[in-house]
C-alpha cells in the first residue's frame, strides 16, 4: 500500500501505552471489530510477513503503530496530520495515494479511521503483538453467485461417509452434488472465497472447510453436515489454510496454512493446543497417522516433517525430493510415510530414519495425495488420476479423460468410485475397478459450456 521510497519511524511505545490503557472514547470505534478487519483487507497484501513495502507492516497493533522507514508512524494517537498511513489514504496525488493503484477507500472506512485516531487509538484485542487476523471476528462471507458465469479450479473435493454425495469447493460456498448423475443437490453458503481441503470428521458429524482469500486471510470451518450450520471458526490467518486433518479419534484438527504454521485444535474446548513453527515456508499438507499419534506435513520449503502429534515436537525430517513437496500420507503400517513433490515422483522413507525407500515416476507435477482404502491416489499435472498400491507402492492404473490439470481427488472404496477436479471446473467419477469414466460434469451452478 505504502510507496518504497517512503520512511517509517517508531513511535510506538507511547501508543501501546494509550492503547493499553484502557481509556477509550465511548463512540470510538472497535479495533478488533471495525479497524482490523479494515486494514487486513486493504493494506495486507502491501505491508504484511511476506512484503513489506517501505518496511512498513499492519499485521500487529504494534508494527501499525509503529515504525518503518519515514520519519512519521503509521498511525499517531490524536495526530491526524503526524498519521503518515491515513495521510496516504486521504492524499489526491494519484501517485501517493494508498492502495496505490487501487480505488481510494469508501468515505465511510476513511471517516472510520479518522474517528480512531483522533480517539487516541483504542485497542481492545488481546495482545499488541498478536496478528491481528488471530483475534478479529470471523466474518460473514458474501453470497456465491446464483449462477456462475464461469467456472473455478476445483482445488478440493471429498466423498459424503455413505458414498451418495460428492462435496465441492465453489466461490464462497460449498455445492453438493449426486455423484451417480451429477445433478446439483444442495449448495452451503457463508464459506471462504476459495477452498483447500473438505474433510468430514471420524463420526461424520462434522465437516472441517479450509481456505481463504489467498495474501490477506484463512481459516476452518466447521459446519453440520446436515444442516450446513457454522459451528465454530478455527486457525485464522492472515493467508489462506491449505489443508486440515481430523485426528483418528475427532478430538483434535491440525490446520496446515500458507503462513508456514501448523496449528492443532482441541475440538471440544476450540482451542489452540499446539502451534509448530518448524516449517520455514508454505504447508500445503497435514495428516495423522491410524493410530493419531504422529502427524506428517508437506512444505514449499522442499521438506516433508514428521511430529509427535501430542507435544508437536518433530521427530524427522525427510529432504529427499528437493523440490515443494505438496502431500503426504502414512504408510498403512505406520513406520514410513509416502510424499508428492515437484520433482514428479512419490517418495517412501522411514519415519525413524528419514531415508528413502522408493521412488516412482509420476510423468507429471503430482497436485494432491490421499488414500482410499488400500490405494493411494493421486490428482496430476497431465489431466490424470494415478492409482498405486499403499502397501508397496506398485502402480495399479491411470484414470484418463479430463481436458485439463486435475488439482484434487477422493474415493469411495465402498461404492467403488473415483472422483478427480479439475482446473477448468470439471468433475470427473471413474469406476474404480476397471478405470471407467462413468460421468463428467462442471461443478458450477447454473454454468452453460460455451457451444461449440
């Protein structure tokens, strides 16, 4: 949002002091509630972790209040004209107006952040230092379109417990679909913009939706399946959560996100019970182990980690592919896991040693791991969905017939089905026997194919 050229000052320690101090006008507007989700939304995608335009940052209270590279903070109690930030945000020079290239805010944030300041800017979250998409209200997400013009990667789907229904990401909201004829059943509103991972609990009560608004926010969802009621909003960050994982018994929920944390929730208290920081980039994978007490992630920092699921302490790490490593499962058995990455090859090693036992092929960059069964599955760059065996890695078929990359996959091993996403919108079920294509259908409400 803020122009390189520009210097930030600290003069921090005297706001953290008024903030801290409890003494807020009474029609001042609510920092958590109002100011917070106002700046992640417009000024994150600028100066947040990953960049930091002028040195300057808004993902704390106190790096907001504080310095970067000018002589002037971003926000200073009572001191419109000494708030470098809001003189931005209120500037005519096209040229140093904030979001730079972008719409100046709406009359009414603008008014919003100048009551604040001239408040003395009152804090009421948790802890100055503390991320601000850690403590700000879930938000209520806008309505999907009633009818897409166009369709969206599908980057997560997953099999109903019964088999009966195909559960799909779509753009805010959630559509279920007949995977027997690929008519539209239902569709779950209030969802992230995009969604990651769909996975349904042990007792199939509960179903965990990751995603997001990729460089300014992420979270879990937990909804009633039958209902499509939001129970609770879990692992908020300021980017999107790629994946999610229940433990085997339903007590706990590893988040895996695009911050490099991955986080483990009491679901019962909805608590944060662990946050591991051993990751120096991207999770794009999380998974327990049959018995819950291990848990296994995949990185953009080219690893894959194995942790002890109770205490997060890490107990391996496998550096083998030396590429993004993008999933992961164990092994049925437990003591290896197998791993995807882009060096187009599926890895086996040890857990107690972190070294290689096999690698194969995938004639392509592999997108998502899961197991169905006694098979592995996994959704690749080349418009097909490899089968291996998961207790020795041997290749069982390849499933053919998208017209594009296929980015997610799940089964049914019960109902014997195969069901595959694809960037260009498409889902594709397969027989999973003989590797038939039984269906093909755009998972995108009221979408009509361009005639040809």
């Amino acid at each position: 949002m803020f122009r390189p050229k520009m210097q930030w000052t600290i003069g921090g320690l005297v706001l953290l002091a008024l903030a801290q101090s409890g003494s807020m006008a009474e029609d001042a507007p609510s920092f958590r509630k109002e100011i917070a989700p106002l700046l992640l939304q417009n000024c994150l995608a600028c100066h947040g972790p990953k960049k930091a335009e002028a040195g300057y940052r808004i993902d704390t209270f106190e790096r907001l209040t504080a310095a970067g590279d000018s002589t002037q903070p971003g926000f200073a109690a009572k001191d419109l004209d000494g708030s470098e930030a809001f003189r931005r945000i209120t500037s005519t020079d096209p040229h140093e107006r904030m979001p730079l290239e972008g719409d100046p805010l709406p009359a009414e944030q603008v008014a919003l952040l100048k009551r604040w300041i001239e408040a003395g800017l009152p804090f009421d979250g948790p802890d100055p230092k503390a991320s601000l998409a850690s403590y700000i209200p879930p938000p209520t997400h806008p309505p999907a379109p009633e009818t897409y013009r166009s369709t969206l990667p599908i980057t997560a789907l997953t099999f109903s417990p019964d088999g009966n229904q195909l559960w799909v990401g779509g753009y805010h909201e959630l559509t279920v679909w007949d995977p027997a004829t690929g008519h539209l059943v239902r569709r779950i509103a209030n969802m992230p913009q995009r969604t990651f991972a769909i996975r349904f609990g042990p007792d199939g009560q509960s179903v965990a939706v990751a995603g997001g608004s990729p460089g300014k926010y992420g979270e879990v969802r937990l909804i009633r399946p039958e209902s499509g009621e939001v129970t609770a909003v879990l692992g908020t960050t300021s980017d999107v959560v790629y994946d999610c994982a229940f433990s085997p018994q339903g007590d706990r929920l590893a988040t895996a996100a695009a911050d490099g944390l991955v986080r483990v929730f009491g679901l019962s208290e909805g608590k944060e019970l662990l946050t591991i920081a051993s990751h120096s980039d991207w999770v794009f994978a999380a998974t327990y182990d049959g018995e819950g007490k291990r848990l296994a992630t995949a990185s953009r920092d080219k690893t894959a980690k194995v942790f002890d699921a109770a205490s997060g302490e890490l107990l391996v790490t496998y550096s083998g592919h030396n590429q993004t490593v993008r999933g992961v499962q164990f092994h049925p058995e437990g003591k290896e896991v197998y791993s995807i990455g882009s060096d187009n090859r599926l890895h086996r090693w040890s857990v107690a040693e972190g070294k290689k036992a096999q690698d194969t092929g995938l004639g392509s960059e592999p997108q998502r791991l899961t197991r169905v069964g006694d098979l592995l599955v996994i959704a690749t760059a080349d418009n097909k969905v490899r089968l291996f065996t998961a207790a020795d890695q041997k290749p069982v078929r390849e499933l053919a017939g998208a017209k594009d990359w296929l980015l997610s996959a799940d089964g049914h091993a019960a109902g014997g089905v195969v069901a595959g996403g694809t960037f260009d919108g498409q889902v594709l079920v397969w027989n999973l026997a003989d590797g038939k294509l039984l269906r093909a259908f755009f998972a995108a409400p009221g979408y009509q194919p361009p005639t040809r």
